[in-house]
C-alpha cells in the first residue's frame, strides 16, 4: 500500500478521528497512488494512524476509510459499512413512520466518505462525492443491490463537488432500469419524486421533521414558503390546517409537481396559491403591496457551498431574513434555515440576529431545528451537521 507521511504536527485531527487529510498537512507521498486509491496514513515519524481514499485533485486529499492498521479496504470491509448504516435506520426509525424514503447512507458520518444514497421505495438513488467513492462504484451497487433488495439504482453524481475532486457528471441507471415515476410517503403525505430531472436525489429528505413540525404550527394561519420546491412544506401547512398557503419558488416545474402533490393528497386546492419567482423579488414586492403573513418558511438552496462564498452568502441570508421578519403579523413565525456548509451555526443565529435588528422588533427563537435523524451527524465530523 501506498503511503501518505504527514507533517510534524499535522496527526492532530485525525487523532480526533477526524476523516479528512488537506493537501497541507502532507510531507510527502510514498509511491504513485492513483485516483480513489486506498493509502496509508502515518504521521511524521511513519506510525499508521488511518487508511483513506486518496485524491490527487483535492484540497482534500485524502478521505479516511478506517482506523485500524490490518483493515484492508476492499467489498467485505464495504458490505459492512453499509450494512451498519441500513440496520441504524431500521433501527430508528419507529415502526410508525414510512419506510419507503430515507436516506440509507450519508457519506462520512456513516463512515463511507463521499457516498451518498437515498431510498424511495424499489429504486435507490446513489450520488458520488469523492473518487474514493468513485474508486468503489460498481462494488458499491453491487452491495446495495443485494443488501436491499432494490430493482433500480439510478446515479445523480451531477454536482459541482465533483469537480474539485476531477471527476465529470454522470447520470443515469447504474443497475436495472430507468426507475419508473415515483411517488413516495412522506408523513403520511404523498410526493412525487423526479429522480432524473428532479433537484440533488430528487426529494429533500432531511427536512422530514421539520415539516412535520410546520404542519402542527400552520392551523388557521397565513403560510407563506419561500423555496417551496415540490410543495414539502406548503403542503403540510395545508394539512395542518393552514387558512392559505403561498408556494414560491423560481421553478415552474417544481410548482408544477407541487400542484400535482397537492391534488394527489385530496388538500383544498381553493386555499393555496403558486407564485413563480425569485424570493428576493417577491419578498421585496409583498413589502410594497404591505402584504402580511402568520408564518414563513425560508429554506433557500445553499447560498454557500464552501467557505469561499460565505461573505456573500451572509449578505443573501440577512436579506431574506430581514425582509421576512417585515411581513410577518405581530406573533408571527418565521421558520428559517441554512444548508451551507460554509455557513455555522453560530454565524447563522448571528446573520438572522442582525436581521432583527435591522428589522427593529423583538424577535425570540422558539426552536432550533436539524437535519432529520437518517442524515445523522457523526460526533468526530461536526462538519455533517449543515441544516440548521
Ligand atoms: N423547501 C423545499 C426544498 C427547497 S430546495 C422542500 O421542502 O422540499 C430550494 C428551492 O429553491 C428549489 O426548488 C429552487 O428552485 C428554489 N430557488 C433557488 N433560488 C431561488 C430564488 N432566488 N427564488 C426562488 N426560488 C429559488
């Protein structure tokens, strides 16, 4: 095997088990280990702390498979890997809750770096992050076919990440068909799901919870969700009892479905409306029409991929934030998130703070919401812990 020799001082983090090795922290490299290859990882005076993925491209160069100095990274060490991040979300998940969507495997925090899939009933939707991940493709469908039983995996590796990793989109049916149309159960609510043409996997899994949450806040009040997407929180507004929803979102195919999802769930199609357009400009619009709302929802697209474009980001962040908290009616809740890597928690609670200033109410935080618990957050990776 291969190896990486890190810098004097540079073991710190992995000590902590910390699964990323940056370009920095390297001394040297041992050999010529290809793209996805697995290499050791030894600190400066050559003791094996890790093995991991090696990518030549990345700032992250390489991505840590296990700790233990005899593991060999190969489909048995893979099948269990997936394996125990299947059987935790059975696990979990009460018995009561709907089986058909969830996400199976999320990257580093189930241990397997850059390998993210999500389930919507027969089909599995896999998205390759890293060229570890890419490495291991075709074992990797393999396994999952078998371990779950699945007809179809169809592959979304169509991210910008990917490219900082030089590896080139792919899309397509990885094993069995092209999936048929999907629909999934979502809390007892019914969604269609493009897995083709549709945003990341197709359904915005991890806010599960927190739409749940927005249907036992929404009776008899004036919804407004912002970034509606395929209607997931408009439509649990209006089955909780929303007196009327407003869906905005700049994609008149995601209203379409939203449109769709609501009528496939028998809601009240009188008591919701579909606007097509940008949430900077609507927002700005409802403020010079001096229209109000009882509640809000923000769940903006990642301003922020990386730390890169976090200035720029914030700036996005307390606008929207500040021109909501303008519309809302006195008590009014506004549900915001952030889904940014780049974007702490900390730094969020301080972009929304600022925005109340500005917006010169005294405004309280009720909750914090998270990402929903099938996207769990590894202790030894806080960076898994984006949506908040
Ligand atoms: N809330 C959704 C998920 C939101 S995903 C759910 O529960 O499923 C982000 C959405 O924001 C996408 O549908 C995208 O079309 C939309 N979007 C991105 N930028 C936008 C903008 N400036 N104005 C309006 N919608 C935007």
């Amino acid at each position: 095997m291969n190896k990486i020799i890190l810098k004097s001082g540079r073991e710190k983090a992995l000590l902590r088990r910390h699964p990323w090795v940056f370009s920095g922290a390297i001394a040297h490299v041992e050999g010529d280990p290809g793209m996805g290859e697995t290499v050791g990882i030894c600190d400066s005076r050559g003791k094996f702390l890790a093995c991991g993925a090696y990518s030549p491209q990345s700032q992250i160069r390489v991505r840590v498979w296990g700790w233990e100095a005899d593991e060999e990274v190969d489909a048995a060490f893979l099948r269990k890997r997936l394996q125990n991040a299947i059987a935790l979300r059975t696990g979990w998940r009460p018995e009561t809750e709907d089986q058909g969507a969830v996400r199976l495997i999320h990257a580093e925090s189930d241990q397997l770096p850059g390998l993210i899939v999500d389930r919507y009933n027969d089909t599995l939707v896999m998205q390759i992050l890293s060229a570890g991940a890419e490495r291991w493709r075709d074992t990797l469908a393999d396994l999952l076919l078998e371990l779950t039983g699945v007809a179809h995996i169809y592959e979304r590796s169509d991210v910008e990440v990917r490219k900082l990793e030089g590896l080139p989109a792919r899309v397509g049916p990885i094993r069995g068909d092209e999936p048929p149309e999907l629909e999934i159960e979502e809390n007892g609510l019914l969604f269609k799901v493009d897995v083709r043409g549709g945003h990341k996997t197709g359904f915005y899994l991890d806010q599960r919870i927190n739409r749940a949450r927005v249907r036992e806040l929404a009776a008899g009040k004036e919804v407004l969700d912002c970034f509606s997407y395929t209607g997931g929180f408009a439509l649990n507004a209006l089955a909780g009892g929303a007196g009327h929803v407003t869906a905005l979102d700049v994609s008149a195919d995601a209203l379409a479905l939203a449109e769709a999802n609501c009528a496939r769930n028998n809601l009240p199609a009188e008591k919701i409306t579909y606007l097509e357009g940008d949430v900077f400009h609507a927002l700005r619009k409802f403020r010079d029409q001096a229209r109000s709302f009882d509640l809000i929802i923000l769940d903006p697209p990642k301003f922020a991929p990386s730390a890169a474009q976090v200035k720029q980001a914030a700036r996005g962040y307390k606008d929207i934030n500040l021109l909501a908290f303008k519309l809302l009616r006195p008590r009014g809740i506004l549900v915001t998130f952030s889904c940014s890597g780049g974007i702490s928690a900390e730094l969020f609670q301080k972009i929304v703070a600022g925005a109340a200033l500005d917006a010169g109410l005294h405004f309280r935080v009720l909750e914090q919401l998270h990402q929903s618990p099938d996207h769990p957050i590894a202790l030894n990776f806080p960076e898994g812990a984006y949506l908040k």
